[in-house]
C-alpha cells in the first residue's frame, strides 16, 4: 500500500473543510435500487483525489483505471472520476488537470469523514466510503457495500451540440428515498475520456502518467426535495483538450455538502 500523503498544513489549512447535429454517444447508464431481481448493475460512483506532483499517486491512477476497465464487482456499474487538486502545485509540478474547486470538494469530504486533513491518494465510494486511494482491497470492499444501498434512477442524455463547446443535455431522476436528506444537490460532471501527461519536475519527473475520466468541470444545476423530481435541460461546456477528444458526463445526486450519493448516471460523447 502506498503511504498516505498528507496535505501540507501550510498550503491546505482547516479552513478548507467549512467550505458533437448529433455526434456519436453511448448509452446513458440509468440507476437501479439495490438488490434488483433482474440483475442489474447498481451504479456506483468512486471519485479519486490524486495529483500528477504525489510520487505516491500513480498506483492509485493505475487502479481507478482498472476498476473502470474491469468493472469487478458483479452487482456494481462503476462509473469513474478522477480529480486533480491543486495544493501539490507549488512543489515542483503543476498539475495540467488540477483545479482549486476539486480541493474544495475533497475538503467538504474531509469534513463529513472527520478527518484532520486532507491527502493524496484518496478514494471516496459514493459520499459514504474513503480509503487510501491504491487500497485495492478497500475499494472492492467500499464498492459491494455501497451497492446494498437503495439509489434513485438517474439519466442524462445528449440533446444537441452548440456553438463553443456548449452541449445540451437532458438530466432526469426519480424521486428521492425517504431516508434521504429533505434536499439534495444535482451536479454535472464534464470529463476527457483519458489524458497523458510527461512530467518535467517534482516527485513524478522524468515519468508519463496517464489518467482515465479527468474531471474538467463539476456544475451544480439544481436541487431535488422530498417531494419532487428532476427532469431538465442543462448546458456544459466541454474541455476540447483530451486526448482522443472523446468525453464523459456524469449526473450526480448528492446530499450537499458533499454527502451521499443518491444516484448517478453517465453518458460518453466522441467527437
């Protein structure tokens, strides 16, 4: 197991946790409730909080990609994101993928975990699970016990493509469980399909790393309450910059701030 890199307190401080005309697409991955008799697969969203300056974090790349791949939990459609945090920036690399905002995120995570500080790698399984982010072991374990939960149906499907880069997408979900939260966030997940990168300096120089599902933009779009559901246009703007041009969306329902997840559905677009 690869030693769990701690955030350095200077740059990452407790504050932090109060925070194409249609192109081909595949097929939206609708969810299911847990224990379905007619064997479908319960997604399951596992988010990797990594940085391309941790010397530690390309096991953890190289395992996001194979849970993707492999998909080895029988009752799960694991549906990936990996998200590049930025407070390794400074110490000898930038991160080409990193943004503040996925720091943010892994701070509200942190937060909810009761965790002292943040570090890299780290695997988080549906809002409700997080382990060193290279845990095999942990993962597997995570990801058949988050299948036991009951999920909403959730789907996104590609509309049109609009000028600059803009898509149109329809998001729809079902009503929320009753031992859910009394509101919960929807957000639209933009990511490039896969990315590469040769690092110069830091930690990993001299090594080229690749990436699956790199997280480009997350987007909050609405809220659904206890009584309601969502069924609704939304636009995003996609990163022309992966490699291929091939990209993913995920719509994402979670307790906020960064709670369970109550449903997920992807989409893959090409270009």
């Amino acid at each position: 197991m690869a030693r769990v890199r701690l955030a350095l307190i200077g740059m990452v401080s407790i504050a932090l946790l109060g925070l194409l005309l249609p192109l081909r697409c595949g097929a939206a991955h609708g969810a299911a409730h847990a224990g379905n008799a007619d064997g479908q697969r319960v997604p399951v969203l596992v988010e990797l909080f990594t940085s391309e300056g941790c010397s530690d974090c390309p096991p953890a790349d190289t395992l996001l990609e194979r849970l993707d791949q492999s998909q080895p939990v029988g009752d799960a459609e694991l549906i990936v994101l990996s998200e590049h945090v930025d407070y390794w920036d400074g110490i000898g690399w930038r991160d080409p993928y990193s943004s503040h905002e996925y720091t943010e995120r892994q701070g509200a995570y942190a937060a909810q975990f009761g965790l002292a500080s943040v570090y890299t790698p780290q695997m988080v399984v549906d809002g409700r699970f997080q382990f060193v982010g290279s845990d095999e072991r942990g993962a597997i374990t995570a990801i058949e016990n988050a299948t036991k939960a009951e999920k909403i149906p959730v789907t996104v499907t590609l509309i049109r493509w609009e000028s600059n880069g803009m898509a149109a997408l329809h998001v729809s979900t079902g009503q929320l469980p009753h031992s859910s939260a009394t509101s919960s966030e929807v957000l639209i997940a933009a990511a490039d399909e896969s990315d590469e990168s040769h690092v110069e300096r830091g930690e990993n120089g001299g090594r080229t790393l690749k990436h699956v599902a790199v997280l480009r933009s997350l987007t909050r779009v609405g809220t659904i309450d206890g009584s309601g559901e969502f069924s609704q246009e939304v636009k995003v703007k996609l990163h022309r910059g992966g490699k291929g041009g091939n990209f993913r969306i995920v719509a994402i329902v979670q307790e906020a701030p960064a709670g369970r997840v109550l449903g997920v559905g992807s989409v893959r677009l090409s270009n």
